[in-house]
C-alpha cells in the first residue's frame, strides 16, 4: 500500500513539473521596440529601464542616429543604447578609464559594429573606452586672435551653454532647411540674432559644457587608440586624429577651437566652408601610428602638463570643405570634426 501512494506522489509530481509552461527567453529589445515605446509616450525613464535590463541588438549606425532623432528619441535614450551595444559587443569593464602609463598588446581593442568614431585609452591592464562627445557651436564677433580672448568673450560662454538645449537641437533636426538651422543658432549657441539679407563674416566657436572633464588620468604621457574606420558618408583617408588642449572658460565651459565664416554658413547645405583652413586652435605636438584607414595609436611626443586635453579628428588637407548644415547638425563630415574626447592630467599625474 505504501508503494503504491509513493508512486502515486512520484507521479503526481512528475505530471506537475511537466505541466508547467516553459519559461520564454526574453525578446531582444531593438530600435523599433524603442521607436514604438517613444510614439506610445512612454516617460524616459521607464525606455531607459527596458534597456537596462534587457538583453538588445541596436543599430547605432550614424544613420540610424539621426532616423531615431527625428523620431524624437532623447539623447539620454541614445547614449543608453550605444552603451548597452557597447557593452554587448565589447569585453571592455565599465567605469572610468584606467590611468595605466603604458599599453599592453596583450589586450586588444574590442571588436565593435557600431559605426561612431572610437577612443580607447590604452593602458596595464584593458582598454578603456573614452566616451563620444559633440562639440557646440557659438558665434561671436571677436575676431579669432587667441584662445585666451574667446574664453573672456560672454558671448561665447553664454553661448555654448544654451548649446546643450537637447529640445532645440531635437526639433532642428526634422527639417534640412535654414529654418531648422536657424533654430540650432537660437537655442544651441549662436548669437546673431535673426538673420538678415546682409551675411557679414563672424567668429564661430567650437566648446565643451563644464569647465573640467570627468577622465581623469593619471599619467603625463597617455596613449590612445583611435578608430574611424566604419564612419558612414565620409572618406576616412581625409581624417587623422590629434590632441588639443582645452581652454577653460570662466568656469562653465572648455574652448575646443574658432574659425571664421559667413554668420549664414551653418545653415549652407552645400559643402563649400574651409573650416579648417584658419582654425584657432592648441594643437599638441604627437606620434601618430597608421594602422590602416581610420585606424591609429597615437600619443603626446612629450609629457603633457596638468589640465584639460581632447583627442579629436582633423581633415588631413587644411583645404578640406565641410557643408555648414552637417557641421551644425553633426552628421557626416560635420560629426567628424564635431566628434571629441575629452580628458584631463591631474595635477600628480606621474
């Protein structure tokens, strides 16, 4: 009798365990479930939740960038998505970049899909990955003589600080027009006020929000890995990266650089602006490494003094013609020269 209601139990459980449903793995969360989770007027919050904690496959191309701007994808939802693809596709730890004062090749540089510019900060132990930042444009009519004078111009710090206005930026983007360039001046940094028929040469400024950068390092003499190599709509062989010393701005802002240009030029569609054939800026002194398109190691020839640095990317021929849009709106070669890293030397950096 009792073997009989054991084997009843034994098969009372076994029919239970059976019986219950199998556990679905979770769905891959893509661009469209956030597109549909933005048009049903989800809070950010809970879209930044979602990719957190589910497992995704994004397409963080430059073109997808921009189509999922336009739809009206937040910035924070952005950097979530290229982190949460990073992360998936890279074996890099996460936090602040490691301060080691030399690479190791034993450690190579994650294999990435996306199609964004990358800096890794090569060092004893693994590369650490420098975060993309843009470059914002203000416009001022002090003439481009010194880095000094832009960083006392409030014009200019005025300027880059209302650059980061993401709303504005966002609602310039769904249009080409001079009007939606009109719009990036108004709200992200250009002061000429409403444009007339005259078009008068003025001053644009190229600078970072915060008055320092977050990257600390601890090294006078870093190395960098630089790869560009699978930007879309641009020609690779036209790039190089460098490194720039910042300049800090009364304690808002950090100026990358200035040129001068036509107070219209941002919103030109035409690829006719030698951006770079006068630009003011504190170019440091490198060893650049080819390795092959888009893709370098590159280091300061000599030991960096404390304070505020970037690598950024620079057309090769100072001749080289940006379209104003682009650079406005930073997409092709616009995000190229736009596209920085920022870091900063400690004070006991060895």
């Amino acid at each position: 009798m009792r073997k009989r209601i054991s084997s009843i139990l034994t098969f009372a459980v076994v029919l239970a365990q059976t019986s219950l449903p199998a556990q679905e793995p979770q769905k891959v969360m893509t661009n469209e479930d956030v597109l549909a989770l933005v048009r049903a007027h989800k809070p950010e919050s809970v879209i930044l939740s979602q990719i957190e904690s589910r497992p995704s496959s994004f397409d963080t191309s430059a073109h997808e960038i921009i189509r999922l701007t336009k739809a009206g994808v937040t910035e924070n939802v952005l950097n979530a998505m290229m982190a949460a693809q990073n992360k998936g596709g890279s074996t890099a730890s996460s936090g602040k970049p490691d301060t080691g004062r030399s690479a190791n090749t034993s450690n190579p540089i994650p294999v990435s899909k996306s199609h964004m510019p990358k800096v890794y900060v090569l060092s004893g132990g693994s590369p650490q990955e420098l975060p993309l930042e843009k470059a914002q444009l203000a416009e001022t009519k002090t003439k481009p003589s010194s880095m000094k004078s832009l960083a006392a111009d409030a014009a200019v710090t005025q300027g880059l600080q209302t650059a980061v206005n993401t709303v504005a930026m966002d609602a310039a983007m769904h249009t080409n027009s001079a009007v939606g360039g009109s719009m990036v001046g108004q709200a992200g940094g250009i002061l000429s006020g409403i444009m007339s028929h005259r078009t008068p040469t003025v001053t644009y400024v190229w600078g970072v929000p915060n008055p320092v950068s977050s990257n600390v390092l601890q090294t006078v003499s870093p190395s960098f890995s630089v790869d560009f190599s699978r930007a879309i709509g641009v020609t690779v062989d036209e790039y190089q990266p460098a490194i720039v010393k910042l300049t800090p701005a009364q304690n808002t802002c950090r100026i990358v650089g200035a040129t001068q240009g036509k107070a219209d030029a941002r919103s030109s569609p035409a690829a006719d602006w030698q951006v770079y054939s006068h630009f003011l800026e504190e170019r440091v002194a490198t060893h650049a490494e080819r390795l092959e398109g888009g893709k370098y190691n590159v280091s300061p020839a000599s030991a960096l003094q404390p304070g505020e640095y970037a690598v950024v990317l620079r057309p090769i021929s100072k001749d080289k013609k940006f379209s104003g849009g682009d650079v406005a709106r930073a997409q092709g070669d616009g995000l190229m020269f736009d596209a920085i890293w920022t870091f900063q030397i400690s004070e006991d950096a060895e």
